[in-house]
C-alpha cells in the first residue's frame, strides 16, 4: 500500500508536469496572430491567457470523461502505464518545442497512453471506434474546416472594409483580435486542461482511489488549470514564433478572422466531447487566413515540417510510451530508472536550448541566426523556387550598366 501510494504520487506530479508543458507548448495557439500583429505586448498576452486557461478548466469535464472513461480500457490499467505514457507525451511536447513545431500535445498524450497501453495490455485493450471517432477524424477534420472558415472570414472582413477608415478599421479589428484570442485561451482552458484532468482521474481509477466512471475530483480540476495556466504565462516563445511570423504574415484582419474560426471549432468539439488539438485548428486557421487576404502567401517550407511532425506525434509517443511500460513493468527500479531519464532528457533539451533564447524581447524578430537544430531540419529542405536565379541575376551587370562603365583611357603619349 505505501509503495502504491508513492507510484500514485508521482503520477499525479508527472501528469501536471506534463500539463505545464502543454501549457507552454500550446501559448502559440492563443496568443501568437495577437502578438505578431502588434495588438498586445508579448508578456500582457501570455498573462492575460494563463489567466483564461485557468477559468476555461472548470467549464465542463466532457473531454476529461473522453479520456479518462473511453479511449482506453480502465481494467487494464496500473498507475505504471499512465506514467510511461506521460513520458512519451513530454519527451514529444519538449523536443517540438525546441525546434520551433507547433505540434498536439493532445496527440502527445493519447499516442503515450495507446502505446503504454497496448505494450501492458494488449491490443484489446484501446477502444477502437472512439479513437477513430473521437480523436483521428477530429484531427483531419479540425485544420480543415478552421481553414476554410478563417479563408472566407478574411475575405469577407477586407470586402466589408474596402470603404472604411483604414486606421480605425486597424483599431477596430485589433480590438476585434484581443477579444478573440481570449475566445482561444478560454477554450484551449477547456478542452487542453481536461485531458490532464483525465489522465489523472483514470490513474486514481487504476489505483483504487476513487470509483470507476467518477468525474475529476475538484482538487484535480483546480491543479491541472493551474498548471496550465503557468506553462501559459511562461509562454512557448520558439512556438509562438513560428505561428506568428513562420506559416504566414498576418493583418489584423487576418487575426481576427484565424483565432475567431479556430475559436468556434474548439469551443465545439469540446461540448461534443472530442479531444480535439487545439493546434491542429489554430494552424489551420492561420494557414487559412494567410490565402484568404489578396497576396497573401503561406510559406509552405515551415508548413510541410509542421504536417510531418503532426504525422509523427501519435506513433512516436506511442513508441516511448510502450518502452517505457516495459521498462517500469520490470518493477521499482524500472519506474526509477525511467524517472531519471525524464529527468535528464528534459535537462539535456533545456540545455540546447541555451544556445538559441528565443523570449518576449525577441519574439517577432526574423532574422535571427538559427539554432543548431533548426539549421538541421532547414538543411534538408529545398530552397524556394527562383532564389538561385535572383542570387546569379544580382551578381551579373546588366548590358545598360556596361555599357555606361567608363573604360580608363591610355596615357597621352
């Protein structure tokens, strides 16, 4: 009982451990239109969107229920798989960070707690059809609908202000952006934090803490917004980069139009249950925003390495969920050794990091010198279409420009 108390503690520690980088992980998905355009300062933003994170917790426990009564099995449960599944969710959310890929970390979480599973109980034990439903459509689903929507937005806000004042449609649209990024931080708040709120109920479930089918306890609810709340406040700057200034550049328009859209999807899918990513419906109402204003242009290098990574999130959580199962499942001294290596993977990823700050000071900048790993995905990128040409066009005069060039005269004899 005592050792089963002390692995039931670390797993709640873990999960909000996790929570917090979703926190600062998912900043972008708020914040990163408002502070690229200039309608809130850097730090108001993330402080004014760790606050709504929090209040968006304790607004319904639909997705929380998802996660906790229905993507898995609760029998075939010990608290040692929800915790490899939570390594393989952070050790995802914080390699993304580093380089700068607004990836899911609601995929994160359900790729670890599949594979954790799976390698603990068998395949038998993940419910299909509510994977399918619930959590693969939704993420083909979200992008695309916020994209269109966003598109159409956009172009509808420019077609309806063509004869307006420029600077007080600007005003009005920034304004316009703030109340809707708080529309995005509210209902990141509710749908992100619940699945944290999840994750914990069904390790007090596995653990025989509370009742199978039992909500979040109250006190699970108020620590999982809190976590939250300051991943959120500390802010995910390499992400909000990205978001902000990587996929497109936005006008306030835009802004308003990407985070109102993506806004609408998510407040949905949550009261419908769906564990949806909220990253997957910003990204693609950024994305959408950036076709829909008239030469507007999506720089689709950042966004194939954003897909790639999105690809990638449920397998690979999935791959360290299920080693670290088999690991813990060897007994303490396997739960410690995975402990460890948490530890020191997060210590070695912040340290990388080090050698590229991206923070509130330098946030909208674009022209700062890449970081190790950065240059190493970019490297195998292709560079866009005509830049060689331009660069050899550059360098070679052109005939007018020869034919004014003064030749130096011979000497009078």
């Amino acid at each position: 009982m005592e050792n089963f108390s002390l692995i039931l503690a670390i797993v709640v520690v873990t999960a909000l451990a996790f929570d917090f980088t979703n926190g600062f992980h998912d900043t972008a998905n708020a914040m990163a239109t408002t502070i690229s355009t200039g309608a809130l300062k850097p730090k108001v933003a993330v402080a004014m969107s760790a606050v709504l994170n929090l209040v968006g917790a304790f607004l319904s426990v639909e997705v929380a229920n998802t996660i906790s009564k229905g993507l898995v099995d609760e029998t075939g449960i010990r608290p040692e798989v929800i915790f490899a599944a939570l390594v393989g969710a952070i050790l995802w959310n914080l390699l993304t960070w580093l380089v700068g890929l607004p990836s899911s970390s609601s995929h994160a979480l359900m790729g670890g707690l599949i594979g954790a599973t799976i390698a603990s109980a068998g395949l038998g034990a993940v419910h299909g059809d509510v994977l399918v439903t619930k959590v693969l459509i939704p993420a083909v689903a979200a992008p695309i609908v916020a994209g269109v929507a966003a598109m159409l937005a956009t172009r509808l806000s420019y077609t309806l202000g063509r004869k307006a004042d420029g600077k007080a449609a600007a005003k009005g649209y920034r304004a316009g952006q703030i109340a809707s990024a708080g529309l995005v931080s509210l209902a990141h708040g509710t749908n992100d934090a619940q699945k944290t709120m999840g994750i914990i109920t069904l390790a007090l479930v596995a653990g025989g803490a509370v009742a199978p089918d039992s909500d979040p306890p109250t006190w699970v609810i108020l620590s999982a917004g809190m976590a939250i709340a300051l991943g959120t406040y500390l802010g995910g700057w390499r992400i909000i980069r990205t978001m902000g200034k990587g996929l497109t550049d936005l006008q306030p328009q835009q802004g308003f139009a990407a985070q109102t859209s993506a806004a609408t999807v998510i407040l949905a899918s949550s009261h419908l249950g769906f564990s949806l990513s909220t990253t997957h419906s910003v990204s693609g109402s950024v994305m959408g925003a950036g076709l829909g204003r008239k030469g507007g242009v999506v720089r689709w290098s950042t966004a194939t390495r954003m897909f790639v990574a999105w690809g990638l999130t449920l397998p690979a959580a999935a791959l360290v969920g299920a080693l670290a199962e088999s690991v813990t499942d060897l007994g303490d001294w396997g739960t410690a050794v995975v402990a460890v290596f948490l530890i020191a993977s997060s210590a070695a990823i912040w340290k990388i990091s080090r050698r590229e700050v991206v923070d509130a000071s330098n946030v909208n900048a674009t022209d700062e010198p890449a970081g190790v790993v950065t240059t190493a995905i970019a490297a195998v990128t292709p560079p866009p279409a005509g830049t060689v040409s331009e660069d050899l066009t550059a360098t070679i005069p052109s005939p007018a420009a020869a034919a004014t060039t003064t030749e130096p005269t011979a000497p009078a004899a």
